[in-house]
C-alpha cells in the first residue's frame, strides 16, 4: 500500500522543474522527491528520457528498470522543446516553481530561451541547477561526457585495474551516482539559502568536479607529498599486503589487517604466527616491502576453509573482513530490514506484480525519505499539469496534434 508523505517533510511545498535524463540529474532529483518535493519531470515525446529504453532486456519499451530507479515519486509532462509553444508552458509553470534542472550539453538551453538568465526575469528567487560533464567555463564546457569517459579523465581509472591487465572502469556508475548525490546536497543547500535570504541562484555542477572531489585524498597526497596510487589491483592504497582480497575454498574475502596488532591476531587465526618470527614477515616495513610471500602465506592458510567459516572465525577475533559478495546475495541481506535502501511497490507495467528498487541511503526517526508514486508512464500526467495552467480540452488537443505533447 503506497502511504502519503506527511506535510512535515522537510521539500513538502518545493516544486522542481526536472528537464534531466539518465542517471545523475534524474536519481538527484528523486532525493528530493523522496523528501517530499513535488517534481514535474519534463520530456520529449514518444521517446522520453534515453533511460527508457537502456540497459533493458526484455522488457517494457518505455520502463526499463534503470529508470524506474531513477525516477519515483515524479510526473511525467511531454515537451518537443523545439516548439515554440513548449517555450511558453514551461514559462507559464515557472511562477509555482522553485527549482529547475537540466542536463543538457552547454548552451542547449540558451538557444531554447530558457537558459538561467532568460528565466530568472520571470522568477527571481528561481533556484537553476545545470549539470554537465566539464561545467559551464573551461576548454571541454560544450563537450558532452558519459560515466566511463569521466572516470578515465578524471584519474580514477589510473588507480583501478591490476597492473599486468591495465587500467578498468568499474562495473557500476560511481561518477552518475556520487555527481547525483552532490546535487542533491547543491541544491538542498540553495533551497536553505532561499529560506533564509529570500534568494534564488544559479548552481554549475559537473561531473568532472564530483570526480575529483571523490578523490580527495588521492589528490591531496599527490599535490602535498607527490604520491600516486597506481594499479594495485584489490590491494589496500596502504600497501600493506595483510589488507586485500582473497580466495577461500569457495569463493572470496577481503581482509583488513593494517596494525601489528591485527597482524598477529590475523596470523594467529590462520595458524601460521611463526613466520611472524621470519625479518621479511615481521614489521609492516618489512611486510610492505615483501609483499609476495606473505601474500602467498595468507592465501594459502584462507584456501582452507570455506568463506563463511572465515568470517565467523576472523570477525570474532577482531579482524575487519567481508565476503566479497554478488548483487543477489546483497538484496536479501537481513541487515537491510527496517533500513531505507530499498522499496517494494506496485509494478507501473504489469498490475497485480511488484517491483523492488534501491531507494535512499539514510534513515530518519520521522519525516524521512518514502515512496508515494512509482515511476510514471512517459506523458502520464501532461493533461493533468497543462490543465493545472489554464490549458482546456481543445488546446490540449490540438498540442497533441501537433506534436508540442
């Protein structure tokens, strides 16, 4: 049963103009609507967010899973912005709207007449959000960038990969999701500042930024000290060759044994602490500069148990270790009963059938995250937000006749 969101919640009354699509602009938003924003989502005809349809076999044309993951708690409004008159809805819902936020490559807008600066005029305390890949200043302003090309310009593919194999990408979007979770907390600080100044704003987001800020702590030790981490594979950054992955006699496990501590009680439990006794075994220095032996050492004592075995064991003694762990394994984790990061509803497809979906990834005592409406079907509320404008039946008709719809 869908429940409806207190009036408590903390964007209950925000109103958020989403022109995104894909993965960062449309999961940020959600964050939102999550938190009680009403969100019209606005797209083209027929087609809709490219989202729709990627990354889905099998399935309904208009209602990949990727998408639904990206969009609860939305309504869905048809523009073909290249129509004037698509100009003029989008003018006549500015007055109620608090946020606008687009994806779209730089200067795309502008030639639309709906850039921040157009708008603005229109609503003065309109908060604006545009996302990019490279930002709106800069050499690569105007090119258009996708998860994996940022995560190769920005370093992040320089320190992932084994080093016989090369540099990888990941199998997941870390670029889209953490580029999503950054505007989300932009523009929740801009709604703040709204609250308290009275003052709209204009906010550049670019993924190459979020890339760089995700990396932190790698920039600051080469800029400060000149160090780069490098393909090291599953390795720890630390290069303490007791913190990596491992196999089991079944599978995987990933360990963490960085203080001498921790390296004693680790060898303890595999039963080899006489090679602690051994120069290139007993010092982290000296581990870290003999790192394939004690490697091999620790491989060899894991391989003879199975992986759960070894977390009973290794967690009970104090020794910080994780199954390395399918997606299957994950979603029916009991740890995740009670918590927020995921949502049972009602299929937007097929009736009588349910969908499951990651949500969000924190829990309030009150007034938190929740679901109220599942993804919508591509146009489904563009009669009811155009009559909401002053649009009647026949005007309504003739938009759909043309293709403004």
């Amino acid at each position: 049963m869908v429940v409806m969101p207190p009036s408590d919640r903390a964007f209950t009354g925000v109103r958020i103009l989403d022109f995104s699509q894909v993965l960062a602009g449309p999961f940020a938003v959600m964050q939102l609507a999550l938190l009680g924003a009403e969100v019209i989502k606005v797209e083209q005809p027929n087609t809709g967010d490219q989202t729709r349809s990627l990354m889905n076999e099998g399935g309904h044309e208009s209602m990949s899973p990727s998408f639904m993951g990206m969009n609860l708690n939305k309504k869905s409004l048809t523009l073909n912005l290249k129509h004037d008159e698509a100009a003029t809805i989008v003018r006549k819902l500015l007055p109620e709207t608090d946020v606008l936020v687009e994806n779209f490559r730089s200067g795309t807008m502008a030639r639309l007449g709906l850039d921040y600066d157009a708008v603005k005029v229109l609503k003065p305390d309109l908060i604006y959000c545009s996302i990019t890949g490279y930002g709106q200043t800069g050499a690569k302003a105007k090119e258009a960038a996708y998860d994996g090309a940022i995560q190769a310009s920005s370093g992040m593919m320089s320190q992932t990969g084994h080093p016989q194999t090369g540099p990888t990408r990941t199998g997941y979007m870390p670029v889209d999701m953490s580029t999503a979770l950054n505007t989300a907390f932009a523009i929740s600080s801009a709604l703040y500042r709204k609250e308290r100044t009275g003052k709209g704003q204009y906010i550049d987001l670019a993924m190459m930024d979020t890339a760089v800020v995700m990396q932190a702590v790698q920039f600051a030790n080469w800029l400060n000290q000149g160090s780069l981490v490098g393909l090291g594979g599953n390795s720890s950054p630390t290069r303490q060759p007791t913190a990596d992955v491992f196999p089991t006699s079944d599978g995987y496990i990933q360990v963490t044994a960085l203080s001498q501590p921790q390296v004693e009680i680790l060898f303890r439990e595999l039963e080899i602490s006489g090679r602690l006794d051994q120069p290139e075994y007993a010092t982290t220095e000296a581990r870290i500069q003999n790192p394939q032996p004690v490697s091999e050492a620790v491989s060899v004592a894991l391989c003879k148990k199975t992986t759960a075995e070894w977390i009973q064991q290794l967690a009970t003694a104090g020794i910080p270790v994780a199954e390395v762990r399918e997606l299957p394994d994950v979603s029916e984790d009991p740890q995740f009963e009670g918590r927020a990061a995921f949502v049972t509803l009602p299929s937007p497809i097929n009736k009588g059938e349910s969908i499951r979906l990651a949500q969000s990834g924190f829990v309030m005592n009150e007034a938190g995250p929740e679901t109220t409406s599942g993804p919508p079907l591509l146009g489904e509320h563009s009669e009811e937000i155009l009559r909401s404008i002053g649009y009647d039946d026949d005007k309504i008709v003739s938009l759909r006749e043309a293709g403004t719809i």
